[in-house]
C-alpha cells in the first residue's frame, strides 16, 4: 500500500491521528520537501512518528518514482506531504504510476494553504483563480499572474498568491555545466512580493495592483506565531512579517462582514474603508 498523508501546516502534532497511525504501520516513509515546508526539521518528524524518514527531492519524486514505489505492492510505504496530499500535480503523478503498476493507494487529507487561508476573513467561496509568484531573475520577470489577479477582481473574486519556494534548486551556470550544486533555500517574502506586483503594474497599468490596492499578508499560517496584517500594498512593504512561509491575499469585493474582519487586522482601517470594495 502507498499511503500519501497530509501533513498540515506547521509542526510534527498537525498529522491526523489517521495520517500517524498510518506512517506507524509503514516500512519505508518519504517526506516531499520542495513544494513546501514545515515549520520543524526532518529529526523533529522522526522522533513524533518513530519512523526514520528519507527526504524526497525533486528529482527523486519527479525521475525516480520507482524508488519510492519500490516494493509497495507486499509492503507498506509512506509519501509524507506539507499540507493536503494533492496541493501539487507532482503528487497526482505519484499515484497515477502506483496504480499503474497494481500497488494500492489510501489519501489521508489535511489542512493546507487553500483552506487555512480563510482564517484571514474572506470567505473561501469568494476565491477566484490561484496564482503563482515566482522570484525575478535578471533575465527573466515573468507576468502572466497578473492577467489571472485582474480577471479575478473584474468578477469581484479575491485571489491568493502563493509565493516562490527555492530548495535544492541549482544556479543556470551549474544546470549548463552539469554540477550538481545547489544554491541554498530561499523562501519569497511578503515584501518582495509586493515589489514584484508594483513592478508590473507599472508596466501593465490596468490597475489591478497599485500601491493602494488592499491586500492581506499571511506569515506561517497555523502556527502559534502566525501573522495576519491587512493594508494597502504600499503599507504592507514596511510590515516585517518575519520568517517563512508566507502568503499574499488580494481581496475581491467583500461583504460587509469580510470587511469588518479585514479592518480588524489592518494596520490602518481608515485605508480599507477608502480603497476596498466593501458591499
């Protein structure tokens, strides 16, 4: 059997009682550590589920599934994800190859990003499009987010932005000469996402991200420290957040009730009150 298991959001106590039982009963245990992370090292997991835990890269996932699957059919193996089991696509594919080759295949769900986001008071129903915000390179500043934010609030749909996760990933020098060294872990953060969406509303200009546009920022949802503060753009880039992971909301039109919840965590409810959509 190959077990796929949510991990939720923040530490080794957010597995399920069913996700942990599960993990217990397995011989092999795989933790997906690229798509996200948790807020506790890999010792931390191992010592909470009593299982020694192998990190599954990128490449291993991606090119060497059959290591993973290795034997599943007659024994128990664990696939251990951050957040829900199908936040990403590279985990559709895992199971897809599972199946393929006969091994069975149990779920177990928990919380992520897509509903946790709701702690921020926007109602998970008024959510348009998801997007994606990757890291500016010299040579490359990709915008094609922007269309999917802008068609988002011509429906009056708020959008979440999940923000660009760097590990284990190699510099363009070292992927063109074959070396196999990796540049250390970044992790985008509110701030420079907020400059990366001013950067390109200066050159779209269809005023779907200006620096008065209202957003909400999201450090380290379900944590005990988590932090969720309210303001415009331009507000937003003076708020240290703190450390990873975090999120960036852009409302939609909002209820009423949507709004007396955002300007309760604003840093100047008199700025929700002029720039928001608020019915």
């Amino acid at each position: 059997m190959l077990f796929i298991v949510g991990l939720g959001l923040a530490d080794e106590r957010d597995i399920t009682v069913k996700g942990l039982e599960a993990v217990k009963s397995c011989e092999r245990v795989y933790l997906e550590a690229y798509t996200s992370i948790l807020m506790v090292d890999k010792e931390k997991l191992e010592s909470f589920y009593g299982k020694k835990i192998t990190i599954a890269d990128r490449e291993m996932v991606e090119s060497e599934a059959d290591v993973i699957l290795a034997g599943a059919d007659s024994i128990n193996v664990a696939f251990l994800v951050v957040g829900d089991p199908y936040g990403a696509t590279t985990h559709t594919d895992l199971v897809l190859r599972a199946k393929h080759l006969g091994i069975p295949v149990d779920s177990i769900h928990n919380a992520s990003i897509m509903n946790a986001i709701g702690a921020c008071g926007l109602q998970l129903y008024n959510y348009g499009q998801t997007v994606s915000l990757v890291f500016f390179t010299p040579t490359w500043r990709p915008d094609s987010f922007y269309d999917k934010i802008k068609q988002n609030k011509d429906l009056g749909f708020h959008t979440l932005c999940l923000l660009d996760i760097k590990v284990k990933e190699q510099s363009e020098e070292n992927m063109a000469r074959g070396r196999k060294i990796y540049e250390p872990p970044r992790f985008m953060s509110i701030k420079t996402a907020t400059e990366q969406l001013l950067e390109v509303e200066e050159s779209r200009n269809g005023g779907a991200c200006t620096r008065n546009t209202i957003a909400i920022g999201i450090a380290r949802i379900g944590s005990k420290d988590q932090k969720i503060i309210a303001g415009t753009l331009e507000e937003l880039l003076e708020v240290d957040f703190g450390g990873p992971l975090h999120s960036l909301v852009i409302p939609g039109v909002m209820h009423f009730l949507e709004g007396d919840m955002v300007k309760s965590i604003s840093v100047n409810p008199e700025s929700i009150t002029k720039y928001a959509t608020i019915h």
